[in-house]
C-alpha cells in the first residue's frame, strides 16, 4: 500500500538496472535550493539549449540518477543512450511507495542521490509538498497536452489508464459486462479481481458516479460492496494481469490498458474493448529534483523524455502526454468516456484510502 513507512530492507528490494552513482554532499535536507541550478539554461532553446546542456552533462561527468517506478524504463533508457551517447544512465526502479520513501529520507538526511524522478501522481504530489522539486519551464512543455502541465513541481509524461479487462476463455464472447453496475450481479461471484492499492482508482469511480451519473454516496457503497462480494483481491497490476492472462478470474477491474494490450499482443486470451465507461486516467510524470547533482543532464533527460522520448512511451503502449507523436493512435476508443483521477482523490488521500481498505477487508487474496 502506499501509505505508512517502508523499512531500510524494502528500500534496498528495487532493482538496480544500472547501479547507482557515489553519495553527493549535503544539501541540508531543507528541501530549499541555496541557488536554482537550472537558472543558466531558462533562457536557451532550440540547437544552443540542447549543445550547451549536453556539454555540461559531460563536465558534471557524463552521469544522470534516476528513480523510478516505470516498468517500461529501459525503454526510455535505451532511446536517451542512443540519442545522447557521452551521458550514463544509473536508474533505481522500485514500486513507487519505495521510490518516495527513498527521495524524502535521502533528503531528510541532507544527502539527495537523483536528480530526476519518474513515478505515479500520488507520490509526486507527495514529494512536491516536501520542496524536494522543482518546476520544469523548459521548451518541451509547449507540446504537452494541458492536462500535463498543471502540477506544479512536476510534468507528466504519460498516462495509465484503468479498464476493466477481462480473459476471453473465462468469459464467453459476447458476455462480457458493458457497465460498471453490471458487476455487482451475483452471476459475476469469484469472477472479478481488485487490485489491493488502488484507492485512487477507487476514489475516482466513487466521484464519478456520484458527480457525473448523480447517484448518492449512500447508493455507491453499496454498489461496491455487491461489486466487492463478487471479488478476489491481487497485489501489484503487473501480477493481476498475469493472472488474468493465466484464467484465474474472469475480469479486473482496475487494470491498467497497456498491461492487457502487451499480453494480447504476446497471444494472451485478454481483451478491454469494448470499453466499460469511464476509462480512469492518472498522469505519472517526471520531476527535476531541486538538489540534483547533476542538473544539466537532468534538464537534458527531462527534455528529451517530453519530446522525442514521448515516441518510446507510445511504443510501449502507454498513452504519452504530447499532443502528437509520430504513427501513434490513441488505444482509447473514439466516444468512450474518460475520467482524471481527481485532486480531491490526492487532498483526501488518507479518507479514499482508509475506505478503500475497509471495504476489501475480509476479501479472499490470490497471487
């Protein structure tokens, strides 16, 4: 779950894909920069930004540290390497609770070890409150959609979208459920999957009904909780979705679309289309850190990742936050309703996770 502390053993459970750089100087912990380290590069574009950055990334040492949660980094990785070969990237990839525990006491220790981070809303939200960001200004921004750039110390570079997916060996052609209400029937009993962590999916559905489809709060939790008798709760979406592709429930609720297009691509029985409405959104994004030691290559990343970058993004089935990207088609189909993960989800993180974990107590786990 994302709340609560994770222990030094956890921390040390991410996988390093390139190892990690040497400790930096303290910085003081105080989540304030003495100096804005990014200040020499706001007024550059264009061929002289790119060539000015790309040289003091090789003074700096030719090194950017990175913190992510992104299952699909090496991606992003290669195709920086490839276009900026003088630059070495160390990524520490984590679940993103390990990745924010990590950034705040690194910080709250006076000793930040990345300079950039590219994790999940929630948790950037988190680590922007604490002061440990700064806001990208860059030139890359002008592509974004709007919704990308409305988040202060951080930018999004993707979004994950939340379908009900569903095993089309387990689930006869045809059946399968066309609205979120029609999984509260009991014919759908040891069927369907939540994945344990999702409040703010959760969150979001709840508003949903209740602002959009004007039902009471009173008529929503019971809705769930007919939906939820009918559960199985996983942990992690990348093992829901290897259970799902496996037949061992039916249909997720809350699994994320590129997880099921990558197994349907790889010949796995799972489908999302037709779409069960609304398709939740939730921007994951990437952050300058206000302390990172290496600044240049973090503005070199962070530009090329909200450019070019965004071409990797769209080849790994993840929605990418530029408005166009080269031979990409949105996976979304044409009319289907879409929802953003609200803020109020983020200001009432504690309420939405409090009821969430209520509701799913006493319900079987699987994996």
């Amino acid at each position: 779950m994302r709340p609560g502390a994770l222990t030094a053993g956890l921390l040390a459970a991410g996988l390093v894909l390139v190892g990690c750089g040497s400790s930096p100087a303290s910085s003081g912990g105080s989540g304030k920069a003495a100096s804005d380290p990014y200040a020499p590069y706001a007024s550059l574009t264009g061929a002289q930004r790119t060539q000015k950055l790309l040289a003091d990334a090789k003074s700096e040492g030719g090194v950017l540290d990175l913190y992510t949660s992104n299952t699909d980094i090496q991606d992003l990785v290669d195709g920086f390497k490839k276009a900026y070969p003088g630059v070495k990237v160390n990524a520490f990839r984590a679940n993103s609770e390990t990745v924010l525990q990590r950034v705040l006491q690194e910080d709250q220790a006076g000793k930040p070890q990345n300079d950039v981070v590219d994790t999940n809303d929630s948790e950037l939200r988190s680590m922007d409150k604490q002061h440990v960001l700064t806001p990208y200004d860059g030139p890359s921004k002008a592509g974004l959609r709007p919704s990308a750039t409305t988040f202060g110390g951080w930018t999004a570079e993707r979004f994950n979208a939340f379908v009900v997916g569903w095993n089309t060996d387990v689930i006869p052609q045809g059946q399968p459920p066309k609205t979120f209400a029609d999984l509260a029937d009991p014919k759908w009993k040891g069927k369907l999957s939540l994945e344990v962590g999702d409040w703010d999916w959760y969150a979001s559905m709840h508003t949903y009904l209740t602002d959009n489809q004007h039902m009471s709060a009173a008529d929503v939790d019971a809705l769930f909780k007919k939906i939820v008798a009918n559960s199985k709760v996983t942990k992690g979406h990348t093992v829901q979705g290897e259970l799902l592709s496996a037949g061992q429930f039916g249909v997720a609720l809350s699994v994320y679309s590129h997880t099921i297009d990558k197994a349907a691509k790889k010949g796995a029985p799972v489908a999302w289309r037709p779409t069960v409405q609304p398709v939740i959104l939730r921007p994951n994004g990437v952050g300058l850190m206000a302390h990172a030691r290496h600044p240049a290559a973090a503005l070199l990343w962070t530009d090329w990742v909200l450019s070019a970058g965004q071409q990797a993004i769209a080849k790994s089935l993840r929605i990418p936050a530029a408005t166009t990207v080269k031979g990409y088609t949105d996976p979304i189909p044409a009319g289907t309703t879409t929802y953003n993960v609200p803020e109020s989800a983020e200001t009432d993180s504690a309420k939405w996770n409090a009821a969430y974990d209520a509701l799913l107590r006493g319900v079987a786990k699987t994996g």
